[in-house]
C-alpha cells in the first residue's frame, strides 16, 4: 500500500464528512488553506506536527490517516511482513524526505501511541525546522547516532541511548552523523 497516496484523501474525506470547509479547518489547525489544499491532493506528506493537528482538529487518531485496521486484540510486526515506509517532509511547504518511517502497529485499531522503526539518512547541516505538537515521544536509537534538538539543547543519542520528551517543546530529530541512523520511536497524542 503506497501511503503517501491515501493519506491525502482520508483526510479530506473525513474533513467533508464533518462538514468543515477548508477556511474553518485552517483556522481550527494553524494552517494555512494552501498547506492543507497541498495536503489533501497528495502532493506531499507533511512532518508529523501538521498531521497531528489535523488529527485534532477532526477529533481524530493519527493512526487514521496512516493505516487504521480492525484488529482489536494484539498486533505482532514482523520483520519479514514489514510494509512499505511512509516518508514525511521536514517542513510544511517543501518535501524533503530524510527519514522512513516504519509502522509497527498499523493493523491495531483503537490504539493511542503510534510506534515506528525510523531510518533516518545524514542530511546537511542547518537543513531543519522545529517543530512542535501535543504530546509525548520516547525514541531508542537502534544503530548510528541521531541528534534531538529539544528547545535550545541539543543531545547526541548513540546506539543503545534513548529519549522521552514532551512533544509541545519545539524539537527535531535528525542524524548526527554522515553514516545515519535507525532509531524506534513511539508517538502519543492526546484526543
């Protein structure tokens, strides 16, 4: 399943069903009606920050948008079944996809965390934005070492270290290094 093409339409189709207009979900968002226009015509994914507050503002999980299911019991992932990754922009407006996410949990409805295998590639220097949203993210680096900005420090996480923050503080998670990284990451949003 190409996520990058569905998410687009779920939203948008959930945004008409509630009968809210692209002006009223801009304002319910603190996007502008081109970015959410953009989003919805699936020109681009978004970071996960816009995702979450539209997941919000429609009163939403954001696992509806990347791959919601009907499992109720438990979920197993397995490596050998792992679907294809899903990568988001680092910015609202331009595409710049360094990092793969990997869903782990895609089949398991009702859930509130949304747990991901990232692969995030080197990138250059500067070439980010902070980012914020409602929340809490914990992230266990697999392999490499990636850099977390969180507010106005910085922490180096090598292979083996881990990281759990509130999400409302401005960060970015990016690869410390020219080798990359893989890193477990797990999301929660509040409804």
């Amino acid at each position: 399943m190409n996520t990058d093409k569905i998410v687009g339409k779920r939203i948008k189709s959930l945004r008409e069903s509630q009968s809210i207009g692209l002006e009223e979900m801009a304002e319910r968002t603190g996007l502008n009606v081109e970015q959410i226009t953009c989003i919805e015509s699936d020109k681009e994914l978004p970071s996960l920050a816009p995702l979450i507050k539209i997941a919000r503002a429609l009163g939403v999980r954001l696992g509806t948008f990347l791959d919601d299911r009907d499992a109720l019991g438990p979920v197993i992932s397995r490596k050998t079944n792992r679907k294809e990754g899903i990568s988001f922009s680092t910015s609202q407006t331009v595409s710049r996809t360094y990092m793969d996410y990997y869903s782990l949990s895609s089949d398991k409805s009702g859930r509130h965390m949304e747990p991901f295998v990232i692969l995030v590639d080197p990138r250059a220097e500067g070439d980010f934005q902070l980012s914020s949203h409602e929340g809490e993210e914990f992230i266990f680096c697999l392999d490499g070492a990636i850099e977390v900005t969180y507010g106005e420090d910085s922490h180096i996480l090598e292979e083996g270290d881990s990281i759990y923050y509130d999400s409302i503080v401005a960060h970015h998670v990016h690869a410390a290094d020219a080798r990359g990284a893989k890193i477990l990451a797990v999301v929660y949003m509040p409804i």
